[in-house]
C-alpha cells in the first residue's frame, strides 16, 4: 500500500487523529484531514480510519499513513442527495439512510431475483468506486415509501438489528386511510399470524402460539370527506403491520391492494399503491451510541393525493 507514513512520537502522543493530520508538517489543514478521512484514504495501524476515528487519541508508536490516491476515493463518502439514483439522507462510514421510493424493494426476494431494489443500487455504486457490499438492517414494504437502513459492517449491522430487536428506534409513519378513527387517537393492539401461503398477516387469539404480539400508537393529524390522515408510531415491527392493523378497524388504507376484505370499504379513492410513508426515523450510532434523528418528505404522489382531499373536502 502506497503512501505517506508518519510514526506518532512521545510528543504527540494523546493528540487527536484529526489535529495530527492537520499539522503543517502533513495535511496542513483540519478540512483536508477530515476530507481524507472521509473518503478512506487515511490508515492507523495498517487498518482504515474513517470520521467516526477523527477524535481518537494517538499513542507513541502509532504507525499513520495518508494513502492520497487510493483508487475509488476521489468522491465523499457522506452524501446528502440523489446519489447515483439513491436518495441519500445520511451516509457515514458505518450506515447509510435512505429515502426509499415506491415501487422498489429494500433487498432482493429469492422469488424476485432480477427487481429493482435498494440494496441492489446501492452495491451497484459501491462496486463502481470500488467499495464493499452494504448489510440491511430492517425493512419496508416494496409500495411504502421512506426512510430505510443499511450498514457498512456486519458489526454494525448487528449491533442496530438488536436495536430494532429491542425496540428501541423509533419509527413514524404516515398513512391516509378510509372513514375517521374514533376515538382521534390512541393504541392498537393485536396478535397476528403470518400465512406463509397467503403471504399476508391474519388476526389470531392470544393463545395461538405462533401468534406475535403487534402494537402501534395512533393519531389522527386530518380529516377529510371520506378518509383521514393519521399518524402511526411503531411499538412492534410486524410485517404489513400497520396495513393490517387499519384494516381490521375497519380503516383500511387508500391505494391499499391486500388487505381489503371484509366491510367497511367506502367509495375507491384513485391512489396507485398503498398510502403509507415511513416519515421519521430516530437510531443510536452504531459506534459512539450518540442519538440520530432523520425524517423523509413526503413523496410527490402522497402530497398530491392529500391536495386531491382538501380540494374534496
């Protein structure tokens, strides 16, 4: 491996990686250091130093080497913005958020090898610049829109699964649904099943002990002639979860194509696929455990779905 090497002297010892990069006598400035952070072109101890490394306190004998033109690094790592078709909320050296479309899968189905999804784009550029693969750690349906996970590494992949194991993230949809919950806000609570032939979730009794516990709080944010606008927080992950849940209150969502059986049904409302948008995100970094909070604007064709409401209204 190619580059500049400087070995930490008893003097710079306990100085952060980032101050020692910027000395005149190296990089010459804290941005450049950052920079070459950033892109992975920085190595401590023959290993790669990323940004989550910047504050990290050098000791005497610490080997760091500036490997400047290191292929697939001439482009930043952290991104906000369509990136090679990818709407990038954040990107840092162990995940990245994403603002998933509709119409495209989170991870490739066994049964659907060849679809588009996001797990494929994004390996697609890191093959490009020459990077690894990416790990997902949760999911949402391939018609929800909204913020999605990956990481980097299978540790940190790991490490936010056991998150959303234990329930931790906090996760916030938005919905629009037929008729007006009542009462405007509340908790709902079920234990579903799912039908590995139907591949949809069914409402069983608390006995069955295939049965998983779903909960979701609920709020209802507008109302208009025949359908509602809620607010729906994630308790539990269910698959489907909250599609179903509305749907066995007689409030099934606009667009939806599943779970429709049963009454209830009022008059078709035109919307090209289930609406629901996973609208705000909240996470621990899988490194320094500090709190990140993303949210996701709503997609084009929900925002003109509710301008269709109003105007009804």
């Amino acid at each position: 491996m190619a580059g500049t090497e400087w070995r930490v002297e008893e003097a710079s010892s306990g100085i952060r990686l980032d101050k020692f990069l910027a000395d005149t006598t190296r990089l010459r400035s804290r941005g450049r250091a950052l920079a070459a952070l950033e892109r992975g072109k920085i190595y401590l101890n023959d290993n790669e130093a990323g940004l989550a490394d910047a504050g990290r306190r050098l000791v005497t004998g610490d080997v760091v080497r500036a490997w400047l033109d290191r292929p697939g690094s001439s482009r930043p790592l952290t991104r906000t913005g369509v990136v090679d078709g990818v709407d990038i909320v954040h990107e840092d050296e162990e995940l990245i958020v994403v603002n998933k479309p509709a119409g495209i899968l989170t991870v490739p189905l066994e049964r659907r090898p060849d679809a588009l999804s996001v797990l494929g784009q994004i390996e697609d550029r890191f093959r490009s610049h020459g990077r690894k693969r990416v790990f997902p750690v949760h999911r949402i349906d391939q018609n929800t829109s909204g913020l999605v996970v990956f990481a980097k590494h299978t540790s940190s992949q790991r490490i936010l699964k056991e998150q959303f194991k234990r329930r931790e993230p906090k996760r916030v949809y938005w919905a629009v649904v037929y008729g007006r919950p009542d009462p405007g806000e509340g908790t709902w609570r079920d234990v579903l099943v799912w039908d590995e032939k139907a591949l949809i979730q069914k409402e069983t009794h608390p006995r069955d002990p295939r049965g998983q516990e779903a909960v979701s709080r609920y709020a209802t944010l507008e109302t208009f002639t025949e359908a509602s606008l809620i607010e729906v927080t994630l308790q539990t992950g269910r698959r489907n979860q909250i599609r179903i849940q509305a749907r066995l209150r007689g409030h099934t969502l606009v667009g939806e194509d599943r779970y429709i059986y049963g009454p209830g049904s009022l008059r078709p409302i035109e919307f090209g696929r289930q609406a629901l948008h996973a609208r705000r995100l909240s996470i621990r970094h899988p490194t320094d455990g500090r709190s990140l909070e993303f949210e996701a604007p709503l997609p084009t064709d929900f925002l003109e779905l509710l301008t269709r409401l109003r105007r009804q209204r």
